[in-house]
C-alpha cells in the first residue's frame, strides 16, 4: 500500500578454499594442503524489509517513519543468528528530520581466516585460526538531516559494540622485551601472524558533514569526524 511498504527474500552464499603451501628450510621440508580438508561454507538466509508511515496507525503521527529489517540465517559452521535493524524517523521542519537507527550484526569468520595454511618457518605457528569464533555487533546512531535548495547538512552521534572482534595480528618472541623488538637486524624477532579474537571492541563518534552551493557552478563539501575506540 502507499502507507506500507517492504520486501521479503531468500539469501545462499557459498564459500569453498583451496591451497597448498610448500616450506624449506635447512634441509626441511614440510607441506601444508588444505584442499585436504575440503573447507567450504554455506550462509542461508531469510530477510524482510518493511517502512510503515505513522499516520498508518494514528493521525498525528504522520511526520514519523518507521523502517525496519530482519534476516535470520543458518551457518553451516556457526549455527544460526537472528539480526535486524529498526530506524525511525521524524520530520520536524520541511527539508529537516531526526533520525535513529539501531542494528544487530552477524559476521562469521571467512574460510582464509580459519584455514589459511601459511606457517612461519621458526614458530611454524599457522596463519588461520580453526578456534575462531563469529563477530556479534549493536550499533546506535542517532542524528540529523537536511536537505535545503542551498545546502545539505548531517551531524550525528554513534556507538558501535563488537563482540568477538577478529584481527589479524604479528606474533613476536615472548623472551624479547618490548622496547627492544625489531632494534637488532642480526635477530629475527617476528614468529609469524594470525587471526584472533581480540575481546570486546567498542566505537564512539561524531560525524558532521555539509555540502553547500556557494556560487553558481561552484558546490563546497566539507566532513569531519571525532572517533574513539577501546578494546577490552
């Protein structure tokens, strides 16, 4: 209808890897063939999509718009999730809303992350991380639009949470100290790289941007953003 509008669908993604990595060193050889394992992956999916008008419940509230979104999926690896987004708006002046969004996210590790079979040739530590484990997310924007003959302006404030958070990062000789890592080029104190789960991390901002027709045929832009992290 012209008050309600949505979508609904079906999602497949599907995943496959295949290396083989051959290692000498000092008259040692050793192979890493991760076709062996025959990693794959399969990410089935159902979502919805539907944006209602206010007015469609009562009258006054016709400046509000609310969209919301779902999906539910089935891992072949990491079971199952269920993440949607909801985003009201209101208008308040013609041209100007406020606007808030919250979401739920899902983001399950890539094969490369989980299999990859490079090893260092000290550590012989691997590249993927079969212990991995899937991202889970929140995120809360809210803010303001608006969109004027002269110019558009959007400020808004956010928080962004991710569980589980995967990074990939270089391993060192614990038997190094820290202020000395890297300073004597006759050592090597890098014992590879990998993919973890690093804890819990957590986004704050503020974002601003504006965009301005100064002259005819001359258009300014301008965007600034103030951003802090912590990882726990």
């Amino acid at each position: 209808t012209e008050n309600v509008t949505g979508i609904l669908g079906l999602g497949l993604y599907k995943e496959t890897m295949n290396a083989r990595n051959r290692l000498f060193y000092n008259g040692f050889e050793k192979i890493d063939d991760v076709d062996s394992l025959k990693p794959s992956s399969e990410t089935f999916s159902i979502f919805g999509q539907a944006t209602l008008q206010g007015s469609t419940l009562v009258p006054w509230l016709q400046p509000l718009t609310l969209g919301i979104g779902i999906r539910t999926l089935r891992h072949n690896m990491f079971g199952s999730a269920f993440i949607y987004d909801i985003n009201p708006t209101v208008k308040m002046v013609e041209g100007g809303m406020l606007f808030v969004v919250y979401s739920r996210g899902f983001n399950a590790p890539s094969l490369y992350e989980l299999f990859s079979p490079e090893p260092h040739y000290l550590s012989m530590i691997i590249r993927g991380n079969k212990n991995l484990q899937a991202e889970e997310s929140r995120s809360l924007e809210i803010g303001w639009k608006y969109d004027g003959e002269m110019f558009n302006l959007s400020v808004s404030a956010f928080q962004v949470q991710t569980e589980n958070a995967i990074e990939f990062v270089y391993l060192w000789d614990k038997a190094i100290r820290l202020d000395t890592l890297g300073n004597d080029w006759m050592r090597d104190d890098n014992r590879g790289n990998t993919y973890l789960n690093v804890g819990t991390q957590i986004s704050r901002g503020i974002e601003f941007s504006i965009d301005a027709s100064v002259i005819e045929n001359l258009q300014v832009s301008a965007n600034f953003s103030l951003l802090r992290g912590t990882l726990s």
